[in-house]
C-alpha cells in the first residue's frame, strides 16, 4: 500500500501553503508506503516515506524531521534506551503490532525555510487478527521433550520430541503451512542438521507453558538454523544458541524476502 498527500495540518484545515510570520512557505509532498495493512499477530510493518520531496530542500530525507507515531496499543519501552515503543524517528521506520485495530500518524517538521511548520498525515491503520483466533487448535502443535503439555492451547497436536528439525520437518506442511508450532518454556531441544520453511503461511514458531525460560534450541556447529524462503512467518519468544563455529560465535539465519517477523527472540 502507498499514499501521499501534499498538505499542511494549520488551524483545523488542509492546506498546500501556510502563512507563517508574514511569508508563504509550500509544504512537502509527504509519501508513505506500508508493506502491509492486514495480518496475524505479531505482525511487523515496515513504513517509508524517503520519497517525500520539499520545496525548502534538495534533501528533505535529511534535512526533515519524521516522528511515527504507531498508536495507544503499542506499550511499554525499549529495555536499551528506555524511550517509548510507540514512537520511531526518521524517514523509514518499523514495528511489530499486536492483535488490535492500529491508526498509524506521521509527523513532518519542515524548519528548512527559516520557520518551523508541521504536517500530520495518515499513515494508515494496521489491522491484527489474534494469533489465537487464527491458529486455533486445528493449525496448533505443540511440542514438550518431556511430553509436558501443561498449559498447551486445548485440542492441539501434541508431540514429544527435542528434535528440531525433525518437528518442523513433519508439520510445517499442516493445514497447507498455515500452521502454528509452539515449544515449551523451560526445555531444550536440539537443531543438528537444519531445516527450511518454505511455506506461504501464514505460520508461527513461538513458547507455550509460561515457564521461567524461552525454550532454547542448541544449534549444531555448521549448522543453518532455518533457512526461510517461505513468506509470512513469525518466530517469537524463543532463545537459539549457536555454540561456537571456528571461532564465530551465533546462530544462522537465511532470511531473504520473506516479511518474516522475529519478535522477542534471543
């Protein structure tokens, strides 16, 4: 999806040029494109308006100031700075929503004439659907090394097992990809020869249990943990550990152009 809109928020009004101080200043041509508008929580958006072009300057993705502004349902702070997840700066910007209706707002400051004027433009409202809702117990499995299923969604496949790559091997073709394969807190499990999802989905890896761990996947030394060529994916609440591979220390991910979102994941 893409709009733009060439205007200027002034006194309860749209406007292509404002007064200010005694002069007329021409707004920006505000573009935005959003990678999508509907989907399954957690759902990760990206958001670029490095199109918007000013009279004021040959530059504006520089020389303009962006705010976004995702919305009351996005909570809490970044743990590393402790600024508020609900605001991102610059012209390209992302986020990961939550199940919920979402109106997104950008926020233009053009100081590049000499007086500071602001534009307020609609970025769109992001749609989420529940991840339950979606993957009800018919597209759940879920899966305990020690065939602990205490605290699964009710109905869901059930498996016991602590290899990885054999669990998703089996059921990542579940309900034609659409599937959702949840791990329990507190266990571990093995990845020692790697595997793909190549599904369309959309599909989910995440946590079940509400234990005081993410579930942690031990990764084989030269292993390619998963290899995502598939589309619409989420991996959430998880821990992978990679060990050490001549010398590089971390697990391996081929992403490529997948809109996979990777939400809480260690």
């Amino acid at each position: 999806m893409s709009l733009s809109r060439d205007g200027v928020w002034k006194a309860g009004v749209w406007a292509t040029t404002v007064w200010e101080s005694g002069v007329w200043y021409e707004s920006p041509g505000v573009s935005v494109s959003v990678t999508r508008t509907t989907g399954v929580e957690p759902l990760g958006v990206r958001f670029d308006a490095s199109s918007t072009t000013s009279d004021g300057t040959t530059n504006p993705i520089h020389d303009l100031h962006f705010t976004w502004d995702f919305g009351a349902g996005i909570t809490g702070n970044w743990a590393t700075t402790g600024n508020p997840k609900r605001y991102a700066y610059g012209p390209i910007a992302a986020c990961v929503f939550p199940a919920g209706s979402h109106a997104v707002t950008l926020t233009v400051l053009d100081d590049t004439s000499g007086t500071r004027v602001t534009y307020n433009v609609s970025a769109g409202t992001i749609s989420v659907t529940a991840a339950d809702t979606f993957w009800d117990t018919t597209k759940t499995v879920v899966v305990s090394t020690a065939g602990d299923f205490t605290g699964a969604p009710s109905g869901a496949t059930q498996v016991t097992s602590s290899d990885f790559d054999s669990v998703l091997t089996t059921h990542k073709t579940d309900n034609s990809g659409q599937v959702r394969i949840l791990f329990r807190d507190d266990e571990t499990f093995a990845a020692s020869a790697g595997t793909n999802m190549n599904q369309t989905g959309p599909w989910m890896l995440g946590s079940f249990g509400g234990g005081s761990a993410r579930p942690i996947v031990n990764v084989a030394a030269g292993v390619v943990t998963l290899d995502v060529s598939g589309t619409d994916g989420r991996i959430t609440d998880m821990t992978f550990d990679g060990g050490s591979d001549t010398g590089v220390i971390g697990t391996r991910f081929l992403l490529g152009n997948s809109q996979t979102t990777i939400d809480g994941m260690t």
